[in-house]
C-alpha cells in the first residue's frame, strides 16, 4: 500500500451501544493501518461503548440525534482526510479485507468502493435474520430495476470512499436508508464506484441489531421512492400520468360508448370525472418534463463543481 496515502486514511466506526464489540474493531483496524486516524462516533450509547473504544486507541465524536444518517453526516463533516474507511461497530465485517479495497480505490483513481456480502452467499450464511437478507435483496432489485445498475450490495456498512466523493455527497437521510441514499447519488452522478467481495460473519453473543425489519424497511423505500422522484423526474412522473391517463380512459369509456349509441350523454359526473384525470394526467407529465430539466442542469453544476475540486487538489500538490 502507498504509505502517503496510508498516513491520510481515516477509519470511521458508527456505534450504538457497541460495547461488546467496539474494542475489538478499532484493535483488528490498528493492526493493518497502523499510521490511520481511528475515529468512533458514538450515537448517544447507553453502555461503555465510548470508554471501551478509548481503552482500544480510538478517538471518540459523541453525536447525540440518533440515527445513522445523522451520525455520517458529522462523520463527513467533521472529518478530514484522503481516504475514508467506514465499517460498523457490531464486528461483522473483517479488517484485513480493508487493504485490498484501499488499494483498489487507490489504483483504479475509484470513488467508492463497497463491500460485497451478498455475492458469495456468506451473508444469508451467516445472517440469522431471514427478513434481513430478504430486505436486501428486494432493495437491490427494485434499485437495480430502478436505475438500470447492476449493484450487487445496496445496503452494505462496509464502504471506502475517496476525498473527492466525501466533499461532493450530500446526506439527507437520518437513520439506515442512508446507504441506500449514497448509492444511488454515486449511480446517478456517474461517480466511479465498484463493489468487490468480503468475508461476513454474525454478530457475537451480546450485541444485538439496532436495524428494525419492518420499520427501516419502510423508510428505505420510502428513501427509493423520494430519490427517484428527485433524480429521474420525467420517468416518475410519466409513470404517475400513464396511471391517470390509463383511468380517465377507463372513466370515460362509459359516457363515450354511450354517446356514440344513442346520441346523447347522461352520465355528466363521469364524463367531467374523466376530463379532470385527462388534464391531471397531462400536468403531471409538464411537471416531468421541467423538473427534468432542473434535474439536469443539477446535474451539469456537479459536474463542474468535481471539474473545480479535481483542479484545486492538482494546484495544492
């Protein structure tokens, strides 16, 4: 590994109520990135999460808004360095996969590289909870649906992000959709990202998920459902003005049938029924069409903002 950028690598750990696990996390980081600032962002535990990643070397940021989301926010901001590695404090995940993702960031100049648990089948292996596994691969799917990827791991808490992707990745969600949300900004701004196979195993006896099945599953693709809207507004809202399109049509069947019947049209409700969901489904398409196009010129001023970063960063070298 290039030691200049070994020297700049910050690991970042994300815990709630990780006392059992924390310590061992920052020790196995330590190991393979001896010279790397370890930072634990502790979200307001109710244990020795704190004391226990102090004990092990680690310099802790206590956030107190819980959430994920909101903990990556701080981490983001607060946070200088080349090389950013995120992993979760629960001990799932193995240090000396790190290295080789590092350098893969490194030699192919990548953005993001993820952690891959899903491929290989060791997560279903090793995950206890069935609902779990089903959840990411019903995200993964409707996202790969969604935005024609071929993403292999949408939800992984193993990630390697470059300077570049970290001062140009805005987070908006607070609790676990937050991943998803990053994903999907890499997807739609073209950044370079690649995904690459990991170890997995279930967490120890003693540390329990803070993720909820149900309830975070609800926000994740509630997160899908808002981003698309954001990032692709002509499909989303061409979807929603096929839909009342589809029904004013239905509507309107009845009054037209009978008007070329029998001449006359008695059924006023229904016909003005289907003439609103025509015209609703017609605004609902210029609606597309000009966010479209805001989304577009987003689009462009990243694209120069990255243009500015990159040229910055050759001059202060």
């Amino acid at each position: 590994m290039n030691t200049i950028y070994e020297d700049e690598i910050a690991v970042l750990i994300p815990c709630l109520n990780e006392e059992s696990t924390v310590g061992s996390v920052v020790t196995s980081f330590r190991k393979y990135f001896p010279t790397a600032r370890i930072y634990v962002f502790d979200n307001g535990s109710d244990d020795n999460t704190a004391s226990s990643a102090i004990d092990a070397g680690a310099t802790v940021v206590s956030i107190p808004i819980r959430g994920k989301g909101n903990v990556m926010r701080e981490m983001f901001r607060r946070v200088s360095a080349e090389i950013y590695i995120l992993v979760d404090g629960d001990d799932t995940y193995f240090a000396e996969d790190a290295p080789r993702m590092v350098e893969l960031l490194i030699k192919d100049q990548l953005d993001m590289v993820v952690g891959d648990r899903l491929s290989s089948q060791v997560y279903d292996e090793q995950n206890k909870r069935r609902f779990h596994s089903f959840g990411n691969r019903l995200v993964l799917r409707l996202i790969n649906l969604l935005y024609r990827a071929d993403c292999r791991d949408i939800l992984s808490g193993y990630r390697i992000f470059s300077r570049r992707f970290v001062e140009n990745c805005p987070i908006l969600s607070d609790g676990f959709e937050v991943e998803t949300e990053i994903t999907i900004h890499a997807r739609d701004k073209k950044l370079l990202t690649r995904e690459i196979p990991i170890q997995y195993r279930d967490r120890p006896p003693g540390s329990v998920s803070k993720l909820s099945t149900i309830k975070d599953g609800i926000r994740i693709l509630k997160t899908i459902t808002l981003l698309f809207k954001d990032y692709k507004p002509l499909h989303f809202f061409s979807f929603a003005a096929l839909f009342f399109l589809v029904l004013g049509l239905m509507c309107g069947a009845f009054p037209i049938t009978e008007y070329f019947k029998t001449g006359e049209v008695t059924r006023f409700p229904l016909a003005f029924l289907a003439a609103s969901l025509e015209i609703l489904s017609v605004l609902l398409f210029c609606c597309g069409v000009i966010l479209d196009t805001f989304a577009r010129s987003a689009r462009e001023q990243f694209e120069l903002r990255l243009l500015r970063f990159s040229h910055q960063k050759k001059e202060n070298e």
